[in-house]
C-alpha cells in the first residue's frame, strides 16, 4: 500500500497530475541534479579549470538510468547527505582521470537548490499555462452570462442584484493579478545557487564568479547578488504566491459550491459520467467544486513550512535543507490538481438563469431597497428614506406580502414618486450599477493578448 494519497495508483490523480509528478518524482530529481553537476563540468571547462575531456566523461555519464538508485539510497540512509551518494555513484561511472573533477569546488547544497530552481521552473510553466487555461474558461462563462441576472449575496443574505458574469469577472480579475504576480516574480524565483561552502566562493578563488556565470548561463537561470546558502526567500516567495493563487481557485470553489445547495440550484457541475450517490440515485454531488475547496485547504496548510523555508541559521542550516525535501513536491502536485479539476468544473458548469431569477423573486424584490431609497432620498433625505424603506420592508414580512407591492401601496412613497419612477426603482436591471461595463473592462484585459479575443467569442 502507498504512504500517502500522492502515491496511490486510485487517488494520485485527485491530488496531483502526472506532469506535475514527471516534474517532482525521484528519478526526475535525481537527473536535475545531474544536470547541474554537468553544466559545471562543461563551464569549468570553458574555462580551462578542470580538463575538457573530462567534463565530456563527466556529461555523458550524469544519466540517471546510468547509475544504481537502490544503492545510493542505502548510501544517504548512511551519511545523511543526499548529494554525497550521487557524486560517488557518478564517480564509479568514470574513468579515474575524470571522476576526480565531478563536483568540482562545489557543496551538496550549490547542486540541490541549483536544481530545484530548474524543478521550479519546470512547474512554473505549468501553472502559468493552467492558469490561462482556467481564465479562458471564467472569460468565456463572465461573456456568455454578462447580463443574467442573479442575486448579488452579503454575509449569506441577498444584498443587491448582480450578474453571474459580473461574478465571473470578479474571479477572473483576481487571477489575473495572479498572474501578473507570478510573472513578476520570475526572474527573482528562478536564481540558482553556487557559492561554495558557505557562499563565498572560497574554493574556487578569483574564478569563482566566471564558473558561477557561465553555470547559470548554461541553466538558463538568473544570478544572485550573492550566491548564499541561506537565502530561501526566492523559492518562498514562489510557493507562497501559490498559496494565495490556490486562495482564490478555492474561493470560487466555494462560491460554485454554495450556489449548488438544493435550496438555491443556481449552478451545477457537468453530469456526465457522474454517480454521486451509491446510495441515492438521483443525486448529483458537486464533487468537483469540494475538490477544489479541499486542495486549497491542503495546500495552504503548508504556508507554514513555506516561511520557514526562509527562516535559516548562520551560512548553512540542515533543517531549511530538509525543509525543501517535503513541500515543494506536494505544493505543486496540490496547485496542479487544483488548477485541472478547476479548469473542467468551469468548462463543464451548467448556468440556470430561470432559477436565479426565480430566487431574486422569492426575495419579493427586497434586492432592490437601495434604489427605492436613493429614489426617495432626494426629497426625504437619506436617512428618513433608509427608516422608510426599513418599515416598509419590516411591514413586508409581517403581512405576507412582496416587498414591491408594500412599496407600490404606502402612500408615502405614492406621494413622493411617480408610479413610472416607482417601476423604475423596483426595475432589477435598473439596480445592476456599471455591472456589465465592468465586465468587459475585464474581459478586454484578459484578451489583450494576441488572438484571446476571437478565441473566447468563437466558444461562447
């Protein structure tokens, strides 16, 4: 039996993908390590520092289906260094006028978080281009749904009419400060690290930076100003921006969720293929959506480790080192899934306007108390037409009867407005404010991109 749901062959898919798990699984961690111990081989020796023949040995060796994974895992059981048992096995791989450069100047720590920024940038991508993925499918429902009119909800109580684009819209605006966050962050997360020992590039002398330059170079990283063990809040800040990207898939999560309780039945997830109940046949759960909610849950329980991943001591600190060993993987399995099982709970949702209408109507109109009382607040001032409104819907409830039709009787309203300026006021349409504009505000800065245009109208 697996360990944990990450591993299990009927689970792993409602906590990860398999891209994300290509990325994050031993054998691709190992490579990346390999990786960097032979680009700075083969930088080493641009720069005549070790011989060139032997960073070509040393290249052509650094395979991971090359080398004995059970014994290097018995090895790290034994010293406790994971980088250590990868240098002896790729030493044994060699002839010994090359196996006496691998590793050359560098500490295990130069190579592992060297290569998480490759592992890094490899997830970086997938979740930009999920990310994309989820907001075509937000852009396509806020046009296709720009003017339905459904009620706007506060603290759990019907407030004002809006619509389920504008709703939409609000989702979508949020993830593309996501992923304007994530763009920013780019250049300052994906920064290798190769500082020696302690950062200072002791080992290496005066040649130290050139190595380092070209290392990077040849990684297609960024270079810090200071190639520091200690400096964990590049990759922090990475994570932690997917703990609040991971917030927002879960809000809207929630929010679907809700508005698919049977009370309500404003939305629901796509069918197809589903049982929801072994028990009840005509159910119908929205499992998609608690999905979504409980990733978010998941992930943002690891924000904890996230910060403490910066939180280091003097030049080196085994624990911020085994820190990165758990949550990394898990993040970007959790944002991975989250993003999936989103973008096909969005791309697959079933919108009923008549049942949002319908609920708007079980209200009575109270929806529309505001512009009943900006109406009369002109001639009564505000704060007599807000009492007025209140007793008028107070009396509402009382009597049994729609709050539009106490609003159409009560002689101090008759005798303050007009009935067309009556019917206006009770309009819900009327009560959408800029609603629809900002909608497309919305929309025209997600299609700013070239061709997001045509794509997002030829699918509504």
């Amino acid at each position: 039996m697996p360990a944990t749901a990450f591993d299990s062959f009927y689970l792993r898919d409602r906590y990860g993908t398999r891209e994300m798990r290509t990325i994050w699984d031993d054998r691709a961690t190992i490579q990346r390590w390999l990786d960097v111990e032979a680009a700075l081989a083969l930088s080493e020796a641009e720069l005549r520092l070790i011989p060139r023949s032997a960073a070509r040995a040393i290249s052509r060796a650094a395979r991971v289906e090359r080398l004995d994974l059970p014994a290097m895992r018995r090895a790290f059981d034994r010293t406790w260094n994971p980088v250590v048992p990868l240098v002896d096995a790729l030493r044994a791989r060699l002839p010994a006028a090359a196996a006496r450069y691998v590793h050359w100047g560098a500490t295990s720590r130069n190579i592992i978080d060297t290569a998480l920024a490759l592992q890094i940038r490899a997830s970086h991508d997938v979740v930009s281009r999920e990310l994309e993925r989820v907001g075509d499918a937000l852009a396509r429902l806020a046009l296709r749904h720009r003017d339905t009119l459904m009620a706007g909800r506060t603290h759990g109580q019907q407030a004002l009419p809006v619509t389920f684009g504008w709703k939409c819209a609000v989702w979508l605006d949020e993830l593309m400060r996501h992923r304007e966050r994530l763009a920013a962050s780019r250049a300052r997360v994906l920064t290798g690290q190769f500082g020696g020992a302690v950062g200072t590039l002791a080992a290496l002398g005066r040649s130290g930076p050139r190595v380092e330059r070209r290392l990077m170079r040849r990684l297609g990283l960024g270079l810090p100003r200071l190639p520091v063990k200690t400096a964990g809040d590049r990759f922090a800040e990475f994570f932690l921006l997917l703990a609040m990207l991971s917030a927002t898939l879960g809000k809207i999560g929630q929010n679907l969720y809700n508005l698919q309780l049977g009370e309500l039945d404003e939305v629901a997830e796509s069918a197809r293929g589903k049982v929801g109940s072994s028990a009840m046949p005509h159910k119908l759960n929205p499992v998609a959506s608690g999905s979504v909610v409980l990733l978010g849950r998941l992930l943002r329980g690891r924000a904890t480790l996230m910060l403490d991943y910066v939180h280091a001591e003097g030049e080196d600190d085994h624990r911020q080192g085994e820190t990165a060993w758990a949550f990394p993987q898990e993040v970007c399995l959790l944002i991975g899934a989250q993003l999936a099982i989103s973008r096909k709970l969005l791309a697959g949702l079933v919108v009923k306007p008549r049942n949002m209408l319908r609920n708007l109507e079980r209200a009575g109109g109270v929806v529309v108390s505001e512009a009943v009382m900006m109406a009369l607040a002109p001639r009564l001032g505000r704060d007599r037409a807000h009492e007025l409104v209140l007793q008028l819907h107070r009396e509402s409830l009382k009597r049994g009867v729609p709050f539009r039709d106490a609003v159409r009787r009560h002689p101090a309203v008759r005798a303050q407005l007009s009935p067309r300026r009556i019917e206006d006021a009770l309009d819900y349409r009327r009560s959408l404010g800029l609603a629809g504009g900002f909608v497309d505000r919305v929309l025209r800065d997600w299609r700013r991109r070239a061709g997001r245009a045509r794509r997002v109208r030829s699918s509504a």
